[in-house]
C-alpha cells in the first residue's frame, strides 16, 4: 500500500465514487482507516462529485451563483446539506407518525360510535320481540275465546284481550317489519364494526412498521432475557433448598 504513490489512490477513490457506487459512508470508512487516506479522502472533486449525485436539485442551484457556497469546502457544503436533508426527513417522518395515529383515533372513534349504535339497535330489537311476544299471546287468548275453555281461564282471556286498545293484527305486521328492519340495521352494524377493526387494525400494524428501532428491540429483549434469568435463578434455588432438605432427611434416617 505504501508503494503506490498518491495519484494512484486519488484515481481508485474517484473510480470508486463514479462507477462503483462509492458512497459518503464508504468514503468517511476508507478515512479513518488509516492517515494517507484520510488525506486523500478530503479531496474537493471527490466530495463535489458527492454533491453533485447526492443533492443535484441544490448543486443546481448553487451553481447558479452563491458566494458562500463557493467559499466554503464541498466536503463541509456536503454535511450542512446532509445535515438539513436529515432534519427534513425527520419531520417528514413525524409528520406521517402523526397521521397515522390521527387514523386510529378516528378509527377508534368511529368504532365506539358503531358499538353505541349497535347497543342502542339491539335494545330496540329486544323491546320489539317481547311487545311482539305480548300481541301474540292476546291473539291467541282472543282466538281461544271462541272455544270453550273454564270460566277461571276464560276470564283471564278476557281480561288479556280487555286491556289490547290497538288493533293486534296491524299491530304485530308492524312490529314484525320494524324487526327485520331492526336485524338489517344491526347485521349492518356488525359489518362496518369488522371493517373499521381490519382497518384499526392496519393502521396499528404500520405505525409499528414506523417506529421500529433496533435499540428498542434490543431493550425489549434484553428485559425478557432478565425474567428468564430471574425465573431460572428462582428455579434454581428452589431445586437447591428441595436437595438439601431431602440430603438432611437422608442423614436423620443414617442417625437413627
């Protein structure tokens, strides 16, 4: 390495950035591998080259003409542009974090105002079943007034049929319509319910998705890894105690 002379490694870099895919990662690696390269690798045309793939809409305008920017090195304009690209995409990205958790709220929202409605239809449907059951139940006594039947019965009949001032038969048609409109509505209910859960819960499963970090992974799994490690310490001393009580009764037993 230290035979070749420097041209020869100014060439491999800049070959290296323009046809290999040379990155400013791989270049700030090759930097801190050794000194010459770390000389090397602070070369203007290899940091304007940088530039110029990396941030082309703001080399073009630059280009254009700003005096500061001429002024300063390409490698320090590469990491003030870097630096507000940066920024720019952590904004971007806490922008749509925010989106998405203003998606589950309202998918939440929306989900509870089903549920209140769906409480409110099957109420509804079970104050319809028992009048229905009623109004047929004085149907039937009214029915039944024809036949003969004891005089106990027959006055309870009457009484039943007595205390009906509506019409029974129009009555139960309606009540009768009102239910299947009553089980429609909640069958409809049910299914928006489904929808806006698949929906909560896509959302829920993205927002995961975008906020996945490795670090918090590892916190999470470090903290199992304690439990496990605490319950096999548990375990441990449990087997201990358990083997030394029976290695006493073992010695009482000799002693006697």
């Amino acid at each position: 390495m230290s035979d070749l002379p420097d041209e020869i490694w100014r060439q491999i870099l800049e070959i290296g950035i323009r046809r290999s895919n040379f990155t400013y990662r791989d270049l700030c690696c090759v930097s801190i591998s050794c000194r010459r390269l770390h000389r090397l690798s602070d070369d203007a045309d290899l940091w304007s080259f940088l530039l110029s793939s990396d941030f082309p809409q703001s080399e073009a305008s630059s280009s254009s003409g700003s005096v500061s920017a001429s002024s300063s090195s390409p490698k320090l304009t590469y990491q003030i542009k870097f630096d507000r690209e940066r920024t720019r995409k952590v904004a971007a990205h806490r922008r749509a974090v925010l989106r998405v958790e203003s998606q589950i709220a309202v998918h939440s929202r929306n989900i509870r105002d089903i549920q209140m409605k769906l409480t409110e239809e099957t109420q509804r449907m079970k104050a319809i079943v028992a009048e229905l059951s009623n109004l047929r139940k004085v149907r039937q006594a009214s029915v039944a007034l024809n036949v003969w039947q004891p005089e106990v019965i027959r006055g309870w009949q009457k009484q039943m049929v007595g205390q009906c001032g509506i019409p029974v038969d129009a009555r139960i048609n309606t009540l009768e319509m009102d239910l299947r409109v009553c089980r429609q509505q909640i069958e409809g209910f049910n299914n928006a319910c489904k929808n806006e859960k698949r929906r909560l819960d896509a959302a829920k499963e993205w927002l995961g998705v975008m906020k996945y970090h490795p670090l918090q992974d590892y916190k999470s799994t470090s903290s199992r890894v304690d439990e496990s490690n605490s319950q096999r310490k548990k375990l441990k001393k449990f087997c201990d105690s358990k083997a030394a009580g029976t290695n006493g009764k073992k010695l009482q037993l000799e002693d006697t």
